[in-house]
C-alpha cells in the first residue's frame, strides 16, 4: 500500500470540520411571520450561520446581531457581526449581549427570534447577572479555565452568573417563538449545556454550581458570593411556556465530523476504529492511554490489524499546577500529541490533534502532528518532550520541528479532531 500518511491525517482532519460547516441543507428555516424575525446568536460559528440566514431568507425583511471570537466574523448586509473576547469575556461581548437582550424585548406572538448558537458563545454573551460585575465575571471564569473543570461544570456555574444564559434569553423573548440552531461542542451533545443554553431549560442548581466552586476550591469576588445567596441566581423554570414553544435543532455534532474523518481513511485503505466523540480528561493523561492502545496495535494486532487509525473526539483539559514553573505556549490539543510522542518515541506511529475551530486554546494552530521521527528530531535539536510537557510548552516544541498546524479560524465548531494513524 503506497499512502502518505501525513496527508491522510491533513484530509481527514479537513473532512472533520467540512462536515461541521453549516450550511443550508442541515439548517432548514423556519417560515417568515406576520411580524419581525430578529436574528441573534454567538459562538465561533455564528458569522457563518448568520450567513446561511441571510442569503436564504424567503421573504420578509430580516435584523439581528450575533456575537463571534476576534477574527471569526464575516462582512454580512441585514445582520450585525461582533467580535469579542474568548475564552475570557470582555466589554465588547457584555455590550452586544446587552443589545441581544434589548432586540428581543418587548417583542408579540407575532415575532420570532432565530437563534443561532455555537461553542465559545458561553464566554461571548458575557452580561452579567445584575449585581455581578465584568471584572467579577472575569475572575472567576479565568479560575474555572485554569482549574481543570470540564466544559459541563464550568457552565454550571456560568449559567448562575449571566442575565442571558440558562433559558434567560427564551423567557426574554416571550411571547415571540423562539427557533434555535445548534452545533455541538460538548460531550453528549447536551443542549444546555452548548454555549450555556441561552435558550433552554436548565436542570442545574445553584447549589450545583456551589459544588463545582468547592470541588475546584475557586476564591469567589464579594459581588458573587453575595448574588449565589440570592433567589434570582436559579435559572428559569422549566414550566416557563417560552420553553414549551420553542424549537431546537441539532445541525452539526462531533460524530458526524468523526464519521467524515472516517470515510476518508477507509477509501485510502485504512481500517478506523472511532473510539468515542466525547473523549475528556487531562490532555497528557489522554495522550497516555492511547498511546498505549497504539503499542497493541503495533505489537499484536489488537483491536484491529495494522494499518488503522484510531479516531476521537472531545473536549481534554490542561491543568497549570504549583511547581510546574512559568507555563509556555501550550494548547491541549498539542500537549495531548506532545505526550503521545512523550510515550511513543520513534514507533512507527503518525497523529493529528487539531481543534475544529482552527484555533487550539488562544493559540495561531489549530494544533500540530507528529511523525515517527519527531521524537528523534527533537533530540536533535536539544528538546526534550518530557521538559516540554512539564511546563506545559508544546506549541513552542512542534513550532520548532515545523509540525504545527495553521488553518485560521475555520468558522464553525465541534471541539477536538484527534486522529493516529498505525503503520
């Protein structure tokens, strides 16, 4: 079999977000109304689902604004596009999700409001409860990112702290009917959990929240310990009627990306084993253990002969410890691959772990690949994979083999593509 492996990995990952891309056959618009049709939404691929939108709206005249990441916008005629701060909220993304707010006020059964929601737009609705601060906002959210806490617990707890999310938005908008299109970021594909669900019921408590602050031992602002007491902490109602009226559709998933990836190994030959599209965990504790399914793979054939590549999915994490010294350019995508070398050395082992949405933690990459030879090249030029891993630096380890892989900002969303590829 005559494959070159490294650009088997590049177009399956291209495969990947491909098939997370929205477009008009997996976003089927509602039908115009007697009143206004208001567009909003926020997440890394709102620009481009605002633009499925607006150039195939029916009839009826059409505004709105979504709220995207710094450098993930498009130029749109009817719709607003802002830029905002993310992972972390900033004064952009509190000023225009006051303005989401504001568009859907007031608004009658006659109206509705399309809403177009992505992952990041947790961190890009960023207006606070009131009573909460920015600055307050801030702090803890830093606190939850440095913390380890997975993308579920971390909304927990964003949901208590915002005026928009957690089903705030849809009871906003009532009477006018809310219509949601989503693309999944996170593990099972939860709805309440994408972007915070601005637009549907919350289960989780305040005191679920509080347990997660305790689990992480996170040091809560004044403003925020005081408002977590208060009644108007617990989100919505699920017997709220905007709930019961509303529609939700599912337009892109990590498996479908997964599935895509897939096809492409297959028609190259290569058997693809996809071992789950909700992969979580410490990015380097992962690396681990896949590299060891690779090594029996390598040895025994097991659970499939060689060639095949292992597929996943998911969101991992990287958790900055006391005495792991200053942290370097990290991203978990290549401290997930960078510990894979780590475990591997010079198998005769190839992978990718990219992000979908071009951009891997606050990173220029979506992420980078590795060869056989990485480990030895490394050697080579004086980098030790374990000094790397410590401190947390793998960006700076594959910039400096030229492993690193720059897409910009893809426009759309459905976390981690990993992929190894077994020779």
């Amino acid at each position: 079999m005559s494959i070159d492996p490294v650009q088997i990995l590049d177009e399956m990952f291209a495969a990947a977000v491909s098939a997370a891309m929205p477009d008009i056959q997996r976003m089927p618009l509602p039908k115009a109304v007697s009143g206004r049709t208001i567009i909003i939404g926020a997440g890394k691929a709102a620009a481009s689902m605002a633009k499925v939108v607006e150039e195939n709206w029916p009839a009826g005249d059409i505004s709105g604004l979504v709220i995207t990441r710094y450098q993930h916008g498009l130029d749109l005629k009817e719709i607003e596009v802002v830029e905002a701060g993310h992972p972390v909220p900033d004064d952009a993304g509190e000023e225009a999700a006051r303005k989401i707010m504001q568009m859907v006020s007031g608004l009658s059964e006659r109206d509705q409001v399309i809403c177009l929601i992505s992952g990041g737009g947790s961190s890009l609705l960023s207006l606070p409860a009131q009573g909460v601060s920015l600055k307050s906002k801030q702090q803890v959210n830093k606190a939850l990112l440095k913390s380890g806490a997975n993308i579920s617990e971390m909304n927990t707890v964003r949901k208590k702290l915002s005026a928009v999310k957690g089903g705030r938005l849809a009871v906003t908008a009532w009477p006018a009917k809310t219509v949601t299109y989503l693309i999944s970021d996170v593990p099972g594909d939860d709805v309440s959990v994408i972007a915070s669900g601005p637009t549907v019921p919350d289960e989780t408590t305040v005191a679920d929240a509080m347990a997660v602050i305790q689990k992480y031992n996170i040091d809560l602002p004044d403003d925020v310990a005081r408002f977590l007491k208060t009644e108007s902490a617990e989100t919505p109602d699920i017997s709220h009627p905007a709930f019961s009226a509303g529609e939700v559709h599912m337009i892109a998933k990590p498996q479908q990306s997964l599935e895509a990836a897939a096809r492409v190994a297959n028609a190259a030959g290569i058997k693809s084993l996809i071992l789950g599209d909700s992969i979580e965990g410490e990015a380097k504790d992962v690396g681990k253990v896949m590299a060891g399914m690779s090594r029996q793979i390598l040895n025994f054939d097991q659970p499939a002969p060689k060639p095949c590549v292992l597929i996943s999915g998911g969101e991992t994490t990287v958790t900055i410890r006391a005495g792991d010294g200053d942290p370097g350019r990290g991203g978990r995508n290549a401290e997930f691959l960078l510990s894979l070398a780590h475990e591997l050395g010079g198998a005769s082992v190839y992978g990718i772990a990219a992000d979908t949405d071009g951009i891997d933690g606050t990173e220029d990459n979506a992420g980078a690949i590795m060869t056989p030879d990485s480990y030895q090249r490394a050697l080579g030029l004086g980098l030790s994979t374990a000094t790397y891993l410590k401190r947390h630096d793998a960006y700076n380890f594959f910039r400096e083999l030229g492993d690193l892989r720059l897409t910009g900002p893809t426009r759309t969303n459905v976390n981690d593509f990993r992929a190894i590829l077994i020779l």
